[in-house]
C-alpha cells in the first residue's frame, strides 16, 4: 500500500493506494483538504488520521508518493519536508512525480496538452504533455511565463488543449489573445494524489542521501531570491536547485 500527498496548490490531496493487478491503483481511501484550513497545520496530523481511520500502520506501508510541483513554494516545501520525515522515522521509501504531469492524466489521449498552473501574479507555470492510456509522456521542459506567451504557443500548436487550475483565473485572458474557448478544459482544479501514485514507481533501493536530497520541481526562482536588495548567502547559486533532468518521461523513477 502506497500513502500519496501532493500540497503543490492551496488543496491538499491524500490518498492511501493499493497497486491493482494488472497495472493501475486502487482507492483505499482519499481525502481533499483545501482553504481555509492551511497545510501547515492539516500536516502531518492528517496523514495520521487517514492511516489510523483505515487500520495502517505508517512502518507497513510499501512506500510514500509525493508531488513535487512546480507549485506553491510553501506547500512544495512543507509536503516533502512531511514525507521525508516520515520516511525516515519509519524506514520507508520515497517517489516524486510531477504535479502538472499528474493533472495531465486527466487529459484527452493523443494530444498535446499544456497544464497549466499559476506561479504568481500574471505568471504561469506550463507543462507539456501527451497521455496515451494511464502514461504519460512530457513534450518538452517545464517552465514560467506570461499568459501572453501561452497564447502564442496555443494558436502555433492547433491540436493542443489547455486545462489546469490556472483557467478558473487566466481563461478569458487567453481567449483576449485567440485562443478557442472550446481548447480550454476547466478541469482539474489541483492534482490527485490518486492519479500522482499511477505516475511512480518506487526505487528498488534508496540511501538517506538520495532520500534528502528529493527536492520539488522548481522552475523560476523565488521571491526573496528574485530581489535584489537581498543577494545571494554564499555557497551555490539558487540555479543549482532548478529542476533540469527533463529527459525522461513524465512517468520516470525519481529519487
């Protein structure tokens, strides 16, 4: 049995999953807590109450999954902090996925899909992806722009759909721009942590340094470190945490 969590969006989503024979997983319970209770007071006491309410003790559990954005800094930092805590008091193993690759098995198979989330003010995170079945495979790198350059992507690549929880906010910006009102999909609004354990597969082994250094997918640099009256502390540059393994599918074993 899989415990997953993902806190990349103001939502919490938690499920505990069984693998089904076959590929795929069961539902054994799933919770969704979003404001204005705060992540960092739901966790890591909930995660205690959905194991206790299904009889699961933490040590027995094959593995934890975790998404690891790009998303709220805040809520990226306090999930994994959450499970690799766990993780370590119970000897357990760790696998991350994307968040936004994780909204896109909620997609239509066979075309391009750009899942969107919001980074900040006039600021989305994009990530581009094809589903086939329950896989899904990244198109391209993750990254930060303006919902202007969205647009112009969306009228060059005409087969392509957007969806995510960006468009309850940035869908009539982007029609303004020409973009169809039918290519915007207004679903889903955060990722399952359901759909986020269909993603991993757990590492056959995992050392307490790679546990650690599991970090979320960042892909712009934060506030504080965007501001220049603030230099950087001494030791490597923010860049060094940027996320830049894009090879693989969306799909790949992390950690």
């Amino acid at each position: 049995m899989l415990l997953s969590l993902d806190t990349s969006t103001l939502t919490l989503s938690l499920a505990l999953v069984e693998r089904a024979p076959g590929g795929g997983v069961r539902v054994v319970d799933a919770r969704v807590l979003g404001p204005p209770q705060k992540q960092s007071e739901l966790l890591p006491g909930v995660v205690g109450e959905l194991l206790e309410a299904n009889g699961v003790v933490l040590g027995s559990l094959e593995g934890l999954v975790v998404g690891l954005g790009p998303g709220s800094f805040t809520g990226l930092r306090i999930g994994l902090a959450t499970v690799k805590a766990l993780a370590y008091a119970a000897g357990l193993k760790v696998a991350g996925a994307s968040s936004l690759a994780t909204m896109a098995l909620e997609g239509p198979e066979g075309v391009p899909l750009y899942v969107v989330a919001v980074a900040r003010k006039d600021d989305l995170y994009v990530g581009r992806y094809v589903r086939t079945g329950r896989t899904v495979e990244a198109l391209g790198p993750e990254d930060a722009m303006a919902p202007e350059a969205l647009a112009a992507l969306l009228r060059e690549d005409v087969q392509a759909v957007a969806l995510g929880p960006a468009l309850a906010d940035y869908a009539a910006k982007l029609r303004e721009h020409g973009v169809a009102q039918e290519r915007l999909l207004p679903m889903p609004r955060f990722p399952s942590a359901v759909h986020l354990a269909e993603l991993v597969q757990l590492p056959h082994e995992q050392t307490l340094e790679q546990l650690f250094a599991l970090e979320p997918h960042y892909v712009r640099a934060s506030e504080p470190e965007r501001n220049p009256k603030f230099p950087p502390l001494p030791g490597p540059p923010p860049k060094a945490r940027l996320k830049d393994d894009h090879g693989g599918g969306a799909g790949s074993e992390e950690g």
